[in-house]
C-alpha cells in the first residue's frame, strides 16, 4: 500500500491509500472533494472507499461530492457516526476488521475529539 498526502482547505490533509497492484484508493477525510478528484483521476486511479474519523464538516465535506463523482463508493466510518456521515454506507464497531486498497486492518474507536472519532491501523 501506498500514501499519499493531500492539502485539502487551507489547514488539512486528506490521506489517499492505493494499492499499486489494483489501482484502487481509499481516501481518509476528505473535506474538500476536488484536490482528491483531481488526484485520482490524474493518477489513474479508482476510488472505492472513504473513511471518516469522524462527523465534523472539515473531514466529510467532500463526502457526497466523491459520492456523485464516483460510481460503487462506500463510506466508512463509527457506528456512533452513521447518521451524522454524509452517504455513510456501514458504521463500524470498535476492534471491527477492515479491507481496504488491498489492505487489511481494524477500526478502533478512539472517543475524545468526539464522542464517534475512529481511528483506522492498517
């Protein structure tokens, strides 16, 4: 798996995940949608997962943008988030195991910024 930083707003950085071997992406908090469409599509890429650490607008701001922009994504994120994540398609419980951009990990709350903040090792 490869990362790569993204400056996103005037203060942030979404986290794109790729697998070279696939060419398919995650990306981690997008706030603002277009700095990761350019990316993605520049790259060759395919984005097949968003995940949320947690509900505030600076990390799924871009949310429903990469939704429109891209067919088959799901957006990951707390099961204490669900309805506060744009286009949230599966909360996950705390130690719940992941399988992204050709990795595997878990998703671990980590309640302190808020009460649904998760946190993902891959």
């Amino acid at each position: 798996m490869r990362f790569e930083r993204l400056p996103v707003l005037s203060d942030n950085y979404a986290w794109l995940l790729i697998d070279p071997e696939s060419s398919l992406c995650a990306v981690v908090d997008p706030s603002d949608a277009k700095p990761v469409i350019e990316r993605v599509r520049k790259a060759g890429l395919t984005l097949r997962w968003i995940l949320a650490t947690h509900h505030h607008f600076d990390h799924v701001g871009g949310v429903e943008e990469l939704c429109e922009a891209f067919d088959r994504v799901e957006v990951l994120c707390s099961d204490t988030d669900r309805k506060r994540v744009p286009r949230a398609t599966y909360g996950l419980a705390d130690g719940e195991r992941v399988q992204v951009a050709g990795a595997e990990g878990v998703a671990l709350l980590v309640p302190g910024h808020t009460r649904g903040s998760m946190a993902y090792y891959l």
